[in-house]
C-alpha cells in the first residue's frame, strides 16, 4: 500500500543529484575579472588575440587564474580588484595603444569562481539583479524632433525628386519647422495633391493653413505615431546589440513612457565604457568609390584627396576614396541574412532595403555597372569601410554583398546590417550607480531572511509533527534547492523581490505538508490503522494542496503575463516555486514516508505528533500515534 516502485526513487535520486550539481555554483561567489571584447564589427576575437592578452598578462606579471575565449569575447579572472585594475591597465596599453581609435573593449566585469568541472557541466549561478549585483542604470531620452526633422528632410528630397520626374513646376520647397511648404498656384496644387495621394501616404495636405500661392504638408498622426514607435523599437533592439558586447548577465533594457527607455546593466562596474558604448551614434551609408587616377593616387597617399571625396580604410587597413555623396543610408535596409554564393561557393550577405531604396539602387547600379560601391559604417565620428564590392548588375530591392569574407564576418556583418543604427539621437538624462557592497549587503539581509525562516519552520514542524515534522523539514530543504536548481538552469535574474517570493515560496510548501500532516492525524482520530491513515491521508489532502497551488499559480502567471520589472522577477521566482512545491511537498516526502514506514507489514504507531481522540472513539482503540 506505501511501498513505491524503484522507478519512482531513481526520479527522486536524479533530481535530488541534479539539484545539488547545478545550486552548487551559486555557492562559489564571484571573482574581479577584465573582459576583452571587440569595439567594432571587423575586428575579430581570436585565439591569436587570446594569446596575445595572456603573454600581455605574463610580462605584467598579473597571471590570471582563469582566462578563456568565450563567445567572442576573452574573460580573465584575477584574485583581488587591484590586480584586475593593474591588468586592465596592462591590456588597454597593448590592445589599445591609440586612445581616440580604440579597436578593442576592456571592460571590468565579475567571473564566477565555479571550478571547471561544474563550468563543463554547463552549471552556471543564478544571474543577480541590479539590486543585489550592483550596476548601473540609465534612463534615457529620445530626441523625437531630430526624428521628426531627419523624417520631414527624407520624404521633402523624395517629394522633390518626384515633382521634378512628373514635370510638375513649382516655385520652391522647404521645410518649416514641422511641416514643408511648397510655392505652387492653384492648378498646381491639384496636382502636386494627386502626387502626394498615389506616393506619399504618410504626408497630408494642411488646408487650413494654404494660402493661394502655398501649400503645407505635414506628415499624418498615424504616421508620425508609427515612425516613433518604430523608432524606439530599433533603439532598443540596437541597445541590445550594444551592451551584448559589455557581456552584461540579463540586462534589462525596456520602454518607459512614449519616448524614454531604461537600461539596467548588473555588475558592471566600469560605467564610463558602459556610457560609452550606450551613447554610440553609429550609422550606414552607401558610396560611390572614385575610381578616377586621382582618386587612386590619394588612396596611395600620393596626392591630396580630390574635392568631394573622402577617404576611409578597410578594417585591414586598405585606404579606399568614396564620392562624398550618400547615395543610400542605414534606415533603408529591413533585412541581411548571412548565406554562400552559389556559383563561387563563397560566403555572402543578401541584403533587402524598403521600396524607395530600391528604387535608388536601381537607377545608381544601372548607371554604374562595373564599378564599386562602399558600405561605411560610422562610429562615434569615425568612418570605416566595411566592405566595397563590384557592381555585377541591375540591384533592386534586394541584393547581395560578396568578397573576400569568412562564414563568421558574413553572419556578424549581417547581424550589424540587421540591427543598424539609432533611428533616433538619444541622450542619458538620469543615472543611478549601486555599489557591489551595497548589493552584497542586500545579498546578506535577503539570504538571512530566507535562512531564518526556513529554520524557524524547520524547528516548528521537527517539534509539532515529530517524526512527520522531520521529513517535512527535509522536503521542504529539497524544495529549495530544486528552486534554486531551474533558476540557475534557466539563467533567470534573481532580484529583491525574487528572494522575497522565494520566502513565500517556503510557506506555500510547507502548508502542503501541514495539509497532509492533519489529515493523517485525521484519520488516525477515526481509527484507521496507521498504514491505512498515510495512504489515505496523502490520498485526500492531494486535492486542496492541488486547488490551493492552482490559484496561486494563476495569481503567478497574471503578474507574470502583465507585470513589469521587478513584479515579473518576484512572479518567474513565485511560479517556479509553486511547481517545485507540488513536486517535493507530496512526491517527495511520500518517498520518504514511504521508505520509512512502507516496509513495516506490522506497523503499529507514526511518530506524528499528539493525537486528540474524542472521548466516544478512545474505548476500544489502540493508540497509533506517539
């Protein structure tokens, strides 16, 4: 009747060792450690730049006790913070030996001291939110008027373009302040109307505010609704991108209000990169190159370069001189995608740009067949050429960029293409800086009272349910460490408010146990024998603890579903809890219960605490409790 199959306890023992494997990292604390990232997309992290870093290292006499390359990015973990400094100070100088052109990202950051063994299993600690890691957060502010005037500016040179390709005679056009006005008679006006209707469904005409000689046409709410939103939206995709390379644990990055985002970047500790890489004002742009002699002898450095071109280098250092003339920018691309070029077999980026860009490299590639067009990446005031390839026919809205690249330049160039520029200028309006000792201290104060309410149940249930009360402790410590175990096998961020739901997490089991606890008791009170009362007592309390469980998990996924910030944190810990209660609270400790008092064919008591039997129910019963 209370004898579990083998199977059951092998699910038990394989969870009970898998718990154990992956809460052991959280346990081995975090070490001072100096992250070597790439600061721009054509500069490669290699084994040949980890090599380099370590014999750095090696002459600085700062080893480290832990280096490696990972995910494109080299982690160096030293002993005390004072070394890290020293070693940050040794690698910049190496890597970076001109200031104002800096090819690599030395960052301070934390490594955890988990030895190797756990790191081959993939067992990595929880992540830390900003309150208990510390960190950096920055809110910051979009400039929705230079978006509006970059927007008015592009549709006023497509509009003008447009009227000249329709013979349509005006006498000027500009733009004023949020609108652009066109001097244009009324029969011209019919006309120009027409133009805007069939072309431009973003502009509308103002008639209120036409005269006989002038029209103004501003750009629609809906539109200018639209354009906003989307603009927020590539800022945030590109903050992402962004702090990816400051290897920031679960950085928290998200809308706040119609044009504000904030950024949460835990342990970082070196702010000044952090606002660095934040305020970058990167942007694509499309060049005709200058073939011409002249051109060529200035790219040699023969000769001054010839008005109207300029001259950027290749990421290896290839001196190339474009037409000053943007012919396409960033904005116009929606998508690059990584792929092999099926006549040469060599890596390739397909690229797809909107409707008015095609156009545009539909008339600029029919003119200038056979002759190379530059992608310039601009970063921070710097341009450089990431790529110029030939023009080998008629492009359209999609097209292909092909060369001397590798599998991995071709996805990271993709990946750079994909995510391009800020669509809008922003600017940090507030910061908040919290202290490592702060967070460590909020650390101390969330485990203790974790601690101390997990013993004070421990030392209630030990002294009212004996026995009973034991193996509830017991499931109740396994609870624990199963909820510690998901989190860090989820990587999820553990916040304040997470190691508050963690304590409640602790009273929803344990009110399992209670439930079934009483019930045995209850129906030991009835005179059941006391294999009897465990078998039915788990058997009846099984539906509360379920109804119970089932509410609160509804209430979990609500906040989950609709909650922000640190309510999602509390609701990911809460909800988690909630299954690993189910799990450890009734499979678990009947497991226990099982292989205790399972095997005893004459069992005649349960260590379970007092029994109050009625007065009409004592004659007769023999006590089965003590």
């Amino acid at each position: 009747m209370n004898r579990y199959a083998l199977w059951k306890y092998v699910i038990i023992a394989v969870a009970l060792v898998v718990s154990i494997i992956y809460t052991l990292p959280n346990f081995f604390g975090e070490a001072p450690a100096v992250q070597v990232a790439s600061a721009r997309a054509t500069v490669k992290i290699d084994t040949d730049t980890l090599n380099q870093v370590e014999q750095v290292l090696k002459q600085a006499d700062v080893p480290p006790t832990y280096i490696s390359l990972e995910n494109g990015s080299i982690w160096a973990r030293f002993t005390t913070p004072d070394v890290q400094l020293k070693a940050k100070d040794a690698i910049q100088h190496a890597l970076n030996p001109n200031a104002d052109d800096a090819r690599y990202i030395i960052a301070l950051n934390l490594l955890s001291r988990s030895p190797n063994w756990l790191t081959a299993l993939n067992a990595k600690p929880m992540f830390l939110g900003l309150d208990l890691r510390g960190g950096v957060h920055f809110l910051l502010q979009v400039d929705m008027r230079a978006l509006l005037k970059t927007n008015l500016e592009s549709q006023l040179s497509d509009l003008r373009t447009t009227l000249r390709e329709k013979n349509v005679r005006y006498g000027g056009i500009s733009r004023v302040g949020e609108t652009i006005e066109i001097r244009a008679n009324g029969e011209t006006q019919a006309a120009i109307q027409r133009i805007l209707t069939d072309q431009f469904p973003d502009l509308q005409v103002n008639p209120a505010q036409n005269v006989a000689d002038r029209m103004v046409v501003a750009l629609k709410p809906a539109s200018l609704k639209r354009i906003e939103d989307n603009a927020i939206r590539q800022n945030m995709s590109t903050l992402h991108n962004r702090v990816n390379a400051l290897g920031v644990a679960e950085p928290v990055i998200q809308q706040q209000g119609s044009d504000r985002i904030v950024v949460e970047l835990p342990g970082i500790q070196d702010t000044a990169r952090a606002k660095d890489i934040l305020g970058r004002t990167a942007t694509l742009e499309f060049h005709m190159v200058d073939d011409s002699a002249a051109a060529q002898a200035a790219a040699l450095g023969n000769g001054p370069v010839p008005f109207g071109d300029e001259k950027f280098l290749e990421h290896d250092g290839t001196p190339v001189v474009v037409k000053s003339e943007v012919i396409l920018s960033g904005d116009s691309l929606t998508d690059a995608q990584p792929g092999f070029d099926s006549q040469t077999q060599q890596p390739k980026v397909d690229l797809t740009v909107d409707a008015k860009g095609g156009r545009i490299m539909r008339d600029v590639s029919r003119k200038n067949l056979k002759k190379r067009m530059a992608i310039v990446l601009f970063d921070n005031g710097k341009g450089e050429v990431l790529t110029a390839p030939v023009i080998q026919g008629e492009l359209g809205t999609r097209f292909q960029i092909s060369g001397s690249m590798t599998v991995p330049e071709a996805n990271d160039l993709a990946l750079l293409l994909r995510a391009g520029a800020l669509a809008a200028p922003m600017q940090i309006i507030e910061e908040r800086t919290i202290g490592p000792s702060l967070g460590a201290e909020n650390i101390s104060k969330g485990f203790h009272s974790v601690a101390w309410g997990f013993v004070a149940i421990v030392i209630f249930m030990a002294i009212y349910y004996h026995l009973f009360g034991v193996f509830s402790g017991l499931a109740l410590s396994f609870n624990l460490l199963l909820l510690i175990a998901v989190l860090s096998m989820l990587q999820a961020t553990l916040t304040l408010p997470g190691m508050a739901a963690m304590a409640l997490t602790l009273g929803i089991a344990i009110d399992a146990n209670v439930l079934i606890n009483e019930r045995v008791r209850e129906e030991l009170r009835e005179g059941a024998s006391p294999q009897t009362a465990i078998h039915e007592g788990y058997q009846h309390a099984w539906a509360a603890i379920l109804d119970s469980n089932v509410t609160s998990l509804l209430a979990g996924l609500a906040l989950l579903t609709f909650g922000t910030g640190p309510i999602r944190g509390f609701a990911i810990v809460h909800v988690i809890g909630i299954l690993t209660s189910l799990f450890s609270s009734v499979f678990f400790s009947r497991g226990l219960v099982n292989l205790w008092y399972g095997r005893q064919k004459k069992l005649k008591a349960v260590s379970i605490g007092t029994v109050w039997v009625p007065p009409s129910k004592r004659a007769g019963l023999t006590s089965s409790a003590h």
